[in-house]
C-alpha cells in the first residue's frame, strides 16, 4: 500500500491517502489479484511458481 499522509493540523487524528498514489498501486495488478508481474525469483534467483 503507498504510504498514509496525515492533514497539517496536529489535532486531526485522520490519515488519508492520494488517489494518484492509489491508482498507481492498484494499476500493478491483474483484474484477477495476481501480480501483473509474474517473474518473481526466490533468493536463489530461481522462478517461483504463483
């Protein structure tokens, strides 16, 4: 998740986010929740099965 921002005021207790950053975030997944990036290696470098 991108990181929450909190408003300037000190006496607000809300966090919020940029949905610029949140379009960003969810644009690097499929329609189907897996990773649009599907070349994920182990610490070996080897592929790893999703």
């Amino acid at each position: 998740m991108p990181t929450p921002h909190r408003p300037p005021d000190p006496r607000s207790n809300m966090v919020v986010w940029f949905i610029e950053e949140l379009d960003d975030y969810l644009d690097r997944f499929t329609k189907d929740g897996a990773p649009a990036n599907d070349d994920w290696k182990d610490d070996k470098g080897e592929p790893v099965a999703l």
